[in-house]
C-alpha cells in the first residue's frame, strides 16, 4: 500500500469527500500524526485510507476551511437534488 503526504492545496475532490465524510464535524487530537519529514520538519496530518493508498493530508487552519467548504458545496448539491425531485413529483 503507497503512502502519500499530500497538502491541502493539492487535494482532489475525490479526497476532499473522503475527509468530509471521515469528519464530518472536523477531526480532534485524537486524530492527528505527527513525524518528521526528510527535511527534518515537524509535520501534523490526518489520515485517509483508499483501497491501494493511505494519504496523509497536511493539517491547518486552511485544511478546516476547505473541508467546511467541500462541506457546504455538497449539502447545497444535495438540496438541490431533493428540490428537483419534489418538483417533478407533483
């Protein structure tokens, strides 16, 4: 299994779902991993697994604003849906 540090800025959509869906109300201590990367740097992340790769996403302030974000984008989306089908319902 790969493991990948990515950052935030780099995240796809499709990870940003599994992070959403992994906490939808963000993530604690408790789920943070620390090490050092080959730099010698101090790097905090969260993990989110796929069936061939574990990514671990580089954590901060910018990380809890995308996933609030990715948040609100599929909540609007699914109102949406259930608008469109309530329409043609009637």
């Amino acid at each position: 299994m790969k493991r990948i540090i990515v950052d935030y800025n780099k995240l796809n959509t499709e990870i940003l779902d599994l992070l959403v869906k992994k906490f939808p109300d963000g993530y604690d201590d408790n789920d943070i991993i620390s090490f050092r990367n080959s730099n010698g740097e101090q790097i905090e992340s969260v993990e989110i697994r796929t069936n061939d790769t574990i990514y671990l996403v580089k954590i901060g302030k910018k990380l809890l604003k995308a996933i609030q974000e990715q948040k609100e984008d599929d909540n609007f989306n699914d109102d949406s849906i259930k608008d469109d089908v309530d329409l043609d319902l009637e």
